[in-house]
DNA sequence: GAGAAGATCTCCT
DNA sequence: GGAGATCTTCTCA
C-alpha cells in the first residue's frame, strides 16, 4: 500500500478527479484501519467555476486549494458535515477533487460504530456520511496526502475493470453545466439526487 | 459586528 | 419529496 506520489495530483483538476476512482482511501486509526474504494467525485477550480470555494479569490479557508497538490482540504457545511476533498494543479492554479462517495471494503465495523446506522449501503454513500465513517474532522485538513500516515490514498490491490460516468454537479447553485462529475457506473454506493 | 448562504443529512409525511 | 437542523465562513458596514 503505497500512497500515490505528487505528480499524480498535480495535473489538471478535472483528470486527477476521473482517475481517482476505483482508487483506495486508507484511514489508519489506533481502532484499526479502513479501507473504501473512491466510487464518486467532483472536480473544482479557480476562477473559471463559480461553484468552486476558490472563485472568488484566496481566504483563510481555502488557502489550500491555492497550495500545493496532494493535500487534504475539508471544511466545514451546514452546521453537521465535514467535506473531504484533495487539492490538485500547481501552487498558481487553484483546485480540488470532492470526494462525494465510497465503498468500504475494510474495517466496515469501525465504521458503524463512528455512524448510527446498520445498512452497509448508508454507510458511505454521501460526502458527510463517508467522513463521519472514517472518523475524518476538520483535525486531518491540510495532511500530506503522500505520506503514509494516518489517512492516505493508494491504488488497489487487485485492478477492477469499470464503466466511468460523467454527469453535471450536485448541490450547487452556480455552475451548474459544467460536466464535472464522475462516477462508477452500476455502483450502489454513488449518492443519488 | 451582524446577516445570509452553504459542494448535506435525516426525519417526517 | 420536502423542510428543519445547526454553525462556519464570507461579505459588507
């Protein structure tokens, strides 16, 4: 399990979001460990995507997205839910995958305990449910996600074939036409709307 | 310093 | 299918 290096993120932000599906976000926790194939992301950029936290220029809250590539960027929304998402680009252009949904393939029982509901299917199937289920808080914004540390991404061990689809955003007013979305086709973890 | 909106989830009908 | 929950961040004065 080695994470992916730099230079996978520090592409254009809507290539790294394809490609980061089917791969594993690992969450290394002194519980156990859990392990959840990405199966939904959005991409956002700068000044060119009014949906994006960056469109209107750096603050203190999206500087990250301004930095580096292959960090951690979550924030805080609607007074309940934590957002994981994993800047891209260069230090001059601004941008950052949401990661929406997840499938856990391991430690599925850690991550009930850090959620109240049963069905396997509930567990990950949205941005807020997947970070509350890998126990992700505004604590882990801004980790190098390169490193083998306590949350990490890597490819899988076995190499599934799979059907990517592209779609418009959710949950967002402006920006709306732009074909930002991917998802794994067929998969029953991808959040609806 | 105040007001409004937000990359959502859950419960209720 | 719709509204309430709930609080951080941004914008403007």
């Amino acid at each position: 399990m080695k994470p992916l290096p730099r230079s996978f993120y520090s592409r254009e932000t809507a290539i790294v979001a394809r490609e980061l599906l089917g791969k594993m976000l690992v969450r290394l926790t002194d519980h156990g460990d859990i392990a959840a194939k990405i199966v939904e992301v959005e991409a956002y950029k700068g000044s060119d995507d009014p949906a994006s936290h960056a469109y209107r220029g750096k603050t203190s809250r999206n500087q990250l997205m301004f930095g580096k590539a292959g960090f951690t960027y979550i924030y805080f929304i609607y007074g309940n839910h934590y957002c994981l998402n994993v800047t891209t680009e260069t230090e001059s252009i601004p941008g950052a995958v949401l990661i929406r949904a997840v499938e856990i393939t391991r430690g599925q029982e850690i991550a009930r305990r850090n959620r109240r509901v049963e069905a396997l299917k509930e567990l990950s199937n949205g941005p807020g449910k997947l970070t509350q289920a890998l126990n992700i808080t505004k604590a882990h914004n801004g980790l190098d996600l390169t490193e083998t540390k306590e949350l990490f991404i890597c490819d899988p061990e076995v190499k599934e074939s799979f059907n990517t689809v592209v779609t418009k955003r959710v949950g967002i007013k402006a920006g709306r036409e732009k074909p930002w979305r991917f998802y794994l086709k067929d998969n029953e973890f991808v959040s609806r709307s």
